[in-house]
C-alpha cells in the first residue's frame, strides 16, 4: 500500500531504570519552561501525521502534506521535527507516552486497581490494538535484532507484563515468562497474521487472553488434568 519507510536511527542505549517509568525521547519540547504556543504547535502537528497515516498511511506522512493539514509553513514543521525520520520517531514517541499513561494511571483494567491478571489481558488486547493502528509505522521502527529487546518502549512494556506475573504467579519465573508472553504480541508477527494471513484482530486478542488465562492458572489446576 506505502512505499518502504527509511530506518530510524538507532537511540543510544537507555539506562537501567525501575519499572513502570515514563521513558519519553525527553527531547526540549516535553521540558515545563515550554512555551504554551509552541506546545499546541506540537501537538496540532503530531495531530495531523496521525491522521494521515490513519487515512493515507506512513507513505502519506510527508514534512509537506503535514504542513498542509496542520495549515502552517512547511518550515515549521523542519524546525520542530527536523527531518521525516524526526517526525515518524517524534509521532510513535507521542503514542508510546499516552499508553504508558494509560498503564501507569489510567483507568482499571489496563490501569491500576484491577487484579494482576485482569490487568494482563487488558494490556495485551490494548497493545494489540495499537499495532494494528501503527502497524506500518511501527515496522519501520524497529530496531535491530541486537537492539530489539533493549529499546526503552520494549523494556518498559515487558517490565510491566513480568510484574503482574510476580503479582499472580510469584512461583514462576516472571522474567522469562513476560518475555515468552511478549513474543506472541510482536510487531512483525501482527503484519503476518493480520495483513498477510487475513486473520482478524479479534481473534488474536482471543488468543492472548486464553494464554494469559492458562500461564496464571494455578498450579493444582495443571497437576489435576
């Protein structure tokens, strides 16, 4: 449907944080001393390459057609973003902050106050839904093989699937787990069922919430079939 994207630049390894942190590109324009004027600017801008990838997708996102459903000067949108690349990373950096939002202090289940396991699923179908939404401007950002599981959006999200895991079954290995649960939300894996195979998404978050339902079974439930 698009043209290929070109690769993101590789961000510098981030370092080792606690869970469930807000881990932003912490670029100036997130800073408090922040004009309001040039924080709606942003913001308006970011809107616009939203919506055209939505109705045209990431091959529409061009420093000009965003200019252009932003109704400001194409300079502007340089000067904010720099390049394309600047503004893809800027647009999926924006999109990660609101879902961390969401898990760190949002509303039950994908926010606190619900049980881990709740939580769990909810988090799955949620990330499901996001990628299917960013799908092609989440493929042109991925990193690396090398990199692939040290990028701070991934840490942070596989850091919060193995706290709930403590949280509902401390007897397993929460580390290794979260990362065998996370394998089966993989980007690239999305785009082949989904894009490729036809497979509609309700079916994958089916399938995500009967995994999480089998993983946190408890234990005399498996010792007993």
């Amino acid at each position: 449907m698009s043209a290929a994207l070109p690769s993101f630049p590789t961000p510098p390894e981030p370092a080792p944080s606690p869970e469930l942190i807000q881990l932003g590109t912490g670029d100036a324009e997130d800073e408090p001393c922040l004009r309001a004027d040039a924080a709606r600017n942003r913001a308006r801008l970011l809107e616009a390459a939203a919506r055209l990838v939505a109705e045209h997708g990431a091959a529409g996102v061009t420093m000009e057609a965003v200019a252009a459903a932003a109704h400001v000067g194409k300079g502007t949108v340089f000067r904010r973003f720099g390049d394309r690349v600047g503004l893809l990373t800027a647009l999926l950096d924006h999109s990660e902050k609101k879902f961390q939002a969401a898990l760190l202090g949002g509303p039950p289940p994908l926010g606190p106050g619900a049980p881990p396991v709740d939580r769990l699923r909810a988090f799955g179908c949620a990330l499901l839904r996001r990628a299917d939404e960013e799908l092609e401007l989440q493929l042109a950002a991925e990193p690396a093989g090398e990199r692939r599981y040290t990028v701070a959006p991934r840490r942070f999200q596989r850091g919060h699937v193995a706290m709930l895991l403590r949280q509902a079954v401390p007897d397993a290995d929460g580390e290794l787990l979260s990362h065998t649960l996370m394998s089966s939300l993989d980007v690239a894996l999305l785009h082949h069922l989904t894009r490729q195979n036809g497979m509609p998404l309700a079916r994958l978050e089916a399938a995500w919430t009967d995994l999480v339902t089998r993983v946190t079974r408890p234990r005399e439930d498996h010792l007993s079939r």
